[in-house]
C-alpha cells in the first residue's frame, strides 16, 4: 500500500506540474543585440510613477458629489496629457506587472513562486538600458531589478518589510515615505556636485513606488474611504514631487512623465486572476515628448468606461501593460528591452512621422531579432525532418518587409511605413508565439496517454485485486501451456516497451530535450508495460461482460456515472450545482428502496444536507462586508424602525448573530451535548482524562471565537493585532494536530475531538459564513457515518463500540461492492462542497487576505499563501477523517477505496485538461487551467490528507490501559 501510494503521488506531482511545462515556459531567449531609435529622443530624463493596487475605475471616476479623486491627474488629463486603460495579462501579481511594465515582457507564471525579491531568469530592462536609474519604494519590487541590471548604476531606497503592515494605522506612510525621500533626494543634489551632474545627464530614470494604495486595498478593500483617500494622497505627492523635479530642472522641458499601475484588485481586496477589475489599470502621460489631449468620442471602445467617467470628449489610448516600456524607451531614446514584446504606442508620441516610423521600425527590429533566435534555438533541438518553420514570416518574407520599409522610410512615406512596421511586428509576434508552443501537442499527447493509461491500470488493479470477477473468469491455460503463455507474454511486453523507450531516450537526447521532458514522456511507458502485463486480466474481463450479456447494463452504468461526475465539473463554473446534488442526496434515504435505517438518522441526514445546501447559494466569502447576513432574520421578529432606532439593540444583536460567534456558540453546545451521550462513553469513570480534554477543547474554541473578534474591532480601529491573539493563534495552530491524539480512539471521541480542533482553528481563519458552513459540515458527516453503519453488514455492530484500533488488514476484509463507489463518490462531493461551500472560487483571486490576520498583518506573501491554504485543508480534513471512519465501519479495504477515489478525481482533471486544449483566448486558458490545477492540486491534498487522517485517527497519546479498556 505505500509503495503504490508513492507511485501514485509520484504520477500526480508529475501531471500537477505539467501544466506549467506546458503552458506557462519562460519566453526569454538571449543574444539579441539592443536597438535604438537613431533619431534624437525628446526627453533627457523619464519619471515613472506606479500605485501598486490601482483600479482603473477608482482613478478614474467620479466620487458621489461629481468631484474627482486625483484633482491634479485630471487636470493633466485635460491640459496636457494623454490617458488610456492600459490591460494587463494574468497573473496579476506585483512582480509580473513590474516585469511587463520595465521589461516589456510577460512573464511566466511560475517565476511568481521561485522569488518575490530575485531574479529566476536574467531579463534586460529600461532601467537596465538607462545610464543612470533611482528607484525609492517596496524591497519586495526593486531589488529584482537592481540585481538584474548589468553594471551598478541601478540605485535602489527601500524601507524596511516590517513597515508593510496591513493592520498599520497609516497605510498612506509608505508613500509619504517615498516622497518624502525623493524630496530629500532632490535637495541632496542641489548641495553634491557629482549627483547633480549625474542626473543632469541623459538617459536618466527615476523610479516612484507607491505601495500604499496596494496596502489599504488588502486591508480595507478598494471600496473603503482609506483606499480612496490614498488616491488623493498619491495625486497631491505626485504633484508636490513634479513641482520639485521641475524647480530642481529648471524648468527645461527635458522631462517625460509616466503615471500607471502594476495590477488592480478585487473588490473583496485580492488580485491574482483575470477579473477585469484586476486587469484594467490607468495609464497617464506627459510632460516632453508626450502628445497632449485631443478632442474626439471614444466610441470605438465600446466598454462604456469613457462616458462613465465623464471623459467621452478627450481621446482614449488603451495599452497593452508590455507597451508601456518601448514608450518609455522612445522617450529618453534608450535601447529597448531586448525581450521586450511590446509595440510603441504612437498616439502617446507627440514627434514628426519620420521619428515616429523610425521608432517603429526599431521597435520591430527588436521583435524580429526575437523571433530569429527563437526559430534558431527551436530549428537545433529539433530533428530536420520534423521541423515545420512558420510559415508567414519567412527569412526571404522578413527581407523584402525590412527592404520596404527602408524604401519607405527614405521617400518620406511615413505612414505607410508605420503601416509596414505593425504588420512585420503583428507577424513576429506570432511566429514568436508559434515556436514558443512548438512543442505542446507533443507534451500534451504525451500527459493525455499517461494519464489514460495510469487510470487503466488503476481499474485493472481494483477489478483483479478487489472483486472477483477477474479471479472467477480467468482463462487458465493446462499445464505447460499455462507458464509458456505467461511467459511469452511478459516478453512481449517487454520487447514493446523496451523498444519504445529506447526509441523516446534517443528522440530526447537528439533533440536535446530539457530533463523535464525526460519526465512526462517515459512514465506512460511504465505504465504501459504494467497495463500489458495485465493483459490476460483484459482478456478475462471482455470475456465475462460478454458471458453475462453486460455490455449494456454496463454502458449504462458508464453513462450515470459520467452524468454524476459531469455535475461535480460543471460546479467549477456554477457553484449552485452543487445544492441540486446535496438536495437530490437529502432525499437519497426517502427515495431508494434499498435502504433501513433508523429514522432519526434519516431525518438527520436529510436536514443537514438541506442546511448544507444553503451555502453553495450565498455569495462568495470576501466578495461583501457579510459578517453579519443573520440579522436579517431578526427582522422577521422586529419591526425594521423600531428595530434601527435602538442602537444599542441593533449592537447587542449584530454581535449574537456574527457569523462567527454564532459558529462558536453552535458548536460550544453540540460538544457539550455530544459529551454528554451515552454513546461516546466519556462519562464513565476511566474516561476522565479524554472528558477533560474535550471540555478544555470545547473552551479554547470559544477563546478562537473572541481572539477573531478581538482581532476584527482592533483592526477596525487601527490599532494593530494585540500580541496576545497572534500567540494565541500560532499556539492554535500547533495544537490542532496534537489534542487529538490525547483523546481515546473509539469513533466518537477521536472524532468530537478532531472536529473542535479543526474548528478552533477554522474560526480563527474565518470571515464570513464559512465558520457556520465548517460546523453544518460536521453535522453532515456525523449522519453520513451513521447512514454507512445502518447500511453496512456490520450494523449489527454498536457504532459506538467501534474503535480505530479495530482495524483489519486489508486481505482480512470483504471485496469490493457497488457500494464503495457511493463511498467514493459522496466522499469526492463532499470535498468539492467544502472547497465551494465555504465561498471559495477556483481561482487565486478567491481568497480573502483577511483570514490570515489573526496570525499576521505584515506582508510576507509565502506564509500568507500558506494559511490561506491550510484554511482549504481544514475543511478536506474533516471530510477525510469522517472518511476514514466510514472505511472502518463498512471494512472495505482501504486499497479500493483509495483507488476508487483517485479515479474519480482523474476523470474529472482529464475532462478539464481536454478543457484546456479547446480554449481559444488567454483569459478562457488560465480559466481552464486554473480548474485542471484546483482538481490535480485537490487530488494531491487528498493522497496526503489519507495519511494526516490515519496519523489522526490511529494515534494514540493516552495511557494504553485506558484506551485498551475501552476496547475490550
């Protein structure tokens, strides 16, 4: 069992990651030699601005009095600049937006992971291309670029990440510290001769950025009056700093401004995804070089952002986030980013057409060298005559089109030229893209038979090994027969794979294949030769469905359980499906003639199903302020007037009825009556240490609910996270693994005690109703161990006599039934409910950064990720746990169920990677794969969270008399 448990994890870590492999390879090549524009640049120095967090909308709009929150911007907006919404690509993160905006290019989305402050891969830079770059802001953004910069005329002044606090009282102080420093900056030089030389060169940059509105949208939502306010701040610094550069320039007119934003953000304070609330972020420029506004309808967006934000009249210039370096690069005339991906966005240029189509056409050169090495590099790792070059570029095509443009450019035609530039750029482009996925049918081919063979041969083990179909059916040969069959058959087998094997080394060492090629392609040979070791099992199989006439029955099956797994895929896109399922599962009991329970465990399992049905409805957790939906039902008792006019009423009631605290009462008094049952013998008299210990669990869980209270009006207040509760939690969080083990390991005392430990660190993780979602959970999987027992053979059996330690080993157990795929099935529905259920959406912008504040405030993005997905875990725990106490009760072998799981979780990650190859855009893709990566990801939690739940269940800490006792 834990030999093919690690060769199953093994398999699923290999397909989990493929999906990068695949689709999200770093598009860097190296090489190329900088271009440069050979016409003189209209500027000397270059000022970039970036509000880390900023919403195109929130910038942009109107407050309720019809005043504008960034008076200064708008101003320029209508005096002397040009704007635009500048649309940025998924993942919307800080790193990858700062990439994109001074690089130009996109970067891939496992470089988020290898490091938020280095670099993974080399990339060039404006700043890099600049003879000299300032840089004040976040020391989570600016040191990439620093040691990505080859010389040292990078400067970077950054505070500290401890001030990166999202409880602090005063987001606004990082940008006042960034300001305040440039000022000091800027009045340093007017004393120190060699500085104020140094930035009286050309080609100089200065670097602004401004975390603060970042920081109040994680902590207060972009809703909130502290973001909005911070806007206000931003325009009044950047106004105070423009002022300054310009005194200190004397007003020369050599200076070039850029004002844009990394990312934008939900409203629920998260960002990651392709939300467009996310992906839209303004973009303002002026100052040298830069065209002024222009009169004229924005009609041709037909979004309706325009007339929105009352700015129909003035000319709208949207960007993709990667033009927004070669604008840069063209203004102070530095090389561009030799990755950069980019095309000049000539409506921001205010310059003669011949500098225009120069700059255009040096931007195109950059893009085709690119395009050159690519095809290059591709053209060496593949054999000759396999490799297709793309075909609308061509190197005598891409001649001719340079040729052209020359011409073009020499009789002065410029706008023809410029039409020329864009179309070699548009072409370049995807030519880059082509030889960038020149490899993905192959890889995806190669996953897609992995992974169909892995799931035949998971059916072909639990078809031979856990019934008897395979066993009573074989076709035994006589005698010598028998072994020379096998015999030849195993060397057929190997011959096959052997060979196959052989041929894909070499195929792979010719072309020179990275080692993770290597990986992918050789596992479906392995799993091909154990599926054709099986082949008499094959044999056997076909000849008892045709024998028992099955072929329909069992085309039927197919169908119903294809149609079942189908509503757990089509709850990634509709949660609400899933409250058809759990309803349909209430009424399971009532409907199916095959079932005698009791009656009180009926009705049980069928009111929490209902109940649990609820929660797929509500909205997702984050998404509003709902900490306290409940009142509404006070005012089905109380008038809605009288109601608001006692304030002090409305307090005392918004705090019963918090989501939260009635979680924690709810839960407090179903321990305490679980307690006090009979059945779970914790009132008899060698029973008093696990009777302490749930009362002493049933207390700290009522100290989580005030520490997450506490924890919420101190916040509110800005008064930071008191000490106490961040001990409080990370003790909580050490003890949720522990306390159990102290309890006995009869089924109901083990499990009462693993549900208060999950709970009090869930609630501690809690912002919503998904507190009150964790404890109707529980409920549910009380009722479905009891609905399992009645329709088990062993319901003979008390069930709370049962103990953890009454384990059989697998080969001492009945064989598998049909009744283990409902097992399997209502263990995967209920996975899926508990990742749904509590609000989350299959996406990384689902999370609500304020589950974690209970622990920390400062920013540090790994521990937080890692809370957020403990807080998923928590859920899959309890379900796993009651699981495992199912599969002690019905003693099934472990082994089958095990594997009947994963194959149904296969299903559904095949169905969403086929998704993946059907999807067009980019925005459908990272949908898709996102799905492919909740499903793989949830299938590995599950393979581990079998191992947490035995550790859990089987662990005993207590005396061994006491437990031994109660066994006996």
């Amino acid at each position: 069992m834990l030999l093919f448990f690690l060769g199953a994890l093994t398999v699923h870590v290999i397909y989990f990651a493929s999906i990068f492999d695949i689709y999200f390879t770093s598009p860097l090549v190296h090489g190329m030699t900088p271009h440069s524009t050979p016409a003189p640049p209209p500027a000397k120095r270059l000022v970039l601005f970036v509000g880390d967090g900023l919403r195109a909308d929130r910038f942009f709009e109107l407050d309720e009095h019809g005043h504008t929150r960034a008076p200064y911007l708008r101003d320029i907006i209508q005096t002397r600049g040009t704007w635009g919404v500048s649309h940025t690509r998924v993942p919307t993160e800080s790193r990858p937006g700062h990439v994109a905006l001074i690089a130009g290019f996109y970067e891939d989305v496992s470089a988020v992971a290898k490091g938020w402050k280095e670099n993974p891969v080399e990339f060039d830079s404006v700043f890099n291309q600049s003879r000299e770059t300032w840089a004040w802001g976040s020391p989570d953004i600016l040191p990439m670029f620093a040691k990505g910069a080859t010389g040292d005329h990078v400067h970077t002044y950054m505070y500290s990440s401890e001030e990166e606090d999202f409880a602090d009282s005063d987001p606004g102080k990082l940008d006042n510290w960034v300001f305040e420093r440039v000022e000091a900056f800027l009045q340093e030089a007017h004393s120190n001769q060699t500085l104020g030389d140094a930035l009286q060169q050309r080609k100089v940059v200065l670097f602004l950025h401004l975390l603060g509105i970042d920081t109040s949208g994680h902590a207060y939502r972009p809703m909130s009056s502290e973001y909005l306010e911070n806007i206000r701040l931003v325009d009044a610094g950047i106004q105070k700093t423009v002022k300054l550069m310009e005194e200190f320039f004397q007003h020369d007119g050599q200076t070039a401004y850029v004002f844009t934003s990394d990312h934008g953000m939900t409203d629920w304070g998260s960002h990651g995804a392709g939300h467009p609330s996310e992906t839209l972020t303004p973009l303002l420029a002026w100052g040298a070089g830069v065209a002024g506004p222009q009169s004229g309808n924005t009609q041709g967006y037909m979004d309706g952002f325009a007339q929105e934000w009352k700015l129909e009249n003035i000319r709208r210039c949207d960007v993709n986030q990667a033009d927004i370096a070669p604008l840069m690069s063209s203004l102070i005339g530095v090389p561009f980013p030799l990755n950069s991906v980019g095309t000049l966005p000539l409506e921001y240029l205010d310059n003669t057409d011949g500098f225009k189509a120069e700059s255009l056409f040096t931007n195109a050169r950059q893009v085709v060298e690119q395009f050159e090495v690519k095809m290059k590099q591709r053209r060496e790792t593949t054999l000759s005559m396999f490799f297709i070059p793309y075909s609308d570029l061509t190197p005598s095509k891409q001649q001719n089109m340079f040729r052209n443009i020359v011409s073009l450019i020499q009789a002065q035609e410029y706008q023809k030229a410029i039409l020329e530039c864009g179309e070699l750029i548009d072409l370049a482009l995807k030519g880059l893209h082509y030889y960038h996925t020149y490899d993905r049918l192959f890889l995806c081919t190669s996953v897609t038979l992995g992974f169909v063979g892995w799931m035949s041969y998971v059916v072909l083990v639990l078809l031979r090994d856990h019934t008897t179909i395979i066993q009573q059916h074989k076709l035994y040969k006589v005698g010598n027969a028998a072994g020379v069959w096998t015999r030849l058959q195993d060397h057929v087998s190997e011959l096959v794979c052997g060979t196959l094997a052989a041929a894909i080394l070499l195929f792979l060492l010719v072309i020179k294949a990275p080692w993770t090629y290597y990986v992918y392609c050789l596992p479906p040979v392995w799993i091909l030769y154990c599926v054709l070791q099986r082949g008499s099992d094959i044999y056997s199989l076909i000849g008892y469905i045709k024998t028992n006439n099955l072929a329909l029955p069992l085309l039927g099956s197919c169908v119903l359980a294809a149609l079942s797994l189908e509503l757990l895929v089509l709850s990634f896109f509709w949660r609400q499906l899933l409250t058809l399922g759990l309803v349909v599962q209430a009424l399971w009991p009532w409907l199916s003639p095959n079932i005698h329970c009791r009656q009180a465990t009926m009705v049980g399992w069928t009111v929490s199903s209902l109940l649990l049905a609820v929660f797929p409805m509500l909205p997702v957790v984050g998404r509003e302020a709902n900490y306290s939906l409940i009142n509404v039902y006070c005012c089905v008792f109380f008038n809605h007037t009288r109601f608001h006019k006692c304030h002090v009423a409305h307090k005392m009631l918004n705090f019963l009825f918090n989501f939260r605290i009635l979680a924690g009462i709810l839960g407090a008094a179903a321990a305490l009556w679980c307690a006090s049952r009979p059945e779970t013998k914790l009132l008899s008299s060698n029973s008093k240490s696990s009777l302490v210990l749930i009362i002493a669990q049933i207390l700290l869980m009522v100290m989580s609910v005030y520490v997450r209270h506490s924890t919420a009006a101190s916040l509110l207040n800005k008064e930071g996270n008191p000490v106490f509760n961040r001990v409080f939690s990370w003790t909580m969080l050490g003890c949720t693994f522990l306390l159990p083990l102290l309890s006995l390991r009869l089924l109901y005392p083990r499990l009462l005690s693993i549900t208060l430990a999950l709970m009090t660190l869930y609630l501690l993780l809690s912002t919503a109703h998904e507190a009150l979602f964790c404890l109707t959970l529980g409920f549910t999987m009380f009722f479905w161990l009891q609905m399992e027992h009645g329709l088990s053979t062993y319901s003979h059996r008390k069930l709370e006599d049962i103990s953890f330690t009454a384990v059989l080993p697998d080969s001492s157990r009945k064989q598998m039934t049909t009744d283990n795929l409902r097992h399997a099935y209502f263990f995967i529905f209920f996975i899926i409910t508990a990742f749904f259920g509590t609000g989350n959406i299959a996406s990384i912008n689902s999370f609500d950064p304020q589950s974690i504040y209970c622990f920390l405030t400062v920013f540090n993005p790994f521990v937080m990720g890692s809370l957020l997905l403990l807080k998923i875990m928590v859920p899959f725990l309890m379900v796993t746990c009651a699981f495992r106490a199912v599969d002690v009760v019905v003693q099934v072998p472990t082994r089958s169920l095990f594997l009947t799981v994963l194959l149904m979780s296969d299903l559904m990650g095949l169905h969403f990677f086929f998704l993946v190859q059907d999807t067009g855009s980019w925005l459908e893709i990272g949908t898709s794969i996102s799905h492919y990566v909740t499903v793989m990801s949830t299938t590995i939690a599950i393979m581990l969270l079998f191992g947490v739940a035995r550790f859990l269940t089987g662990t005993a800490v207590i005396s061994q008399q006491e437990d031994k006792s109660h066994d006996q």
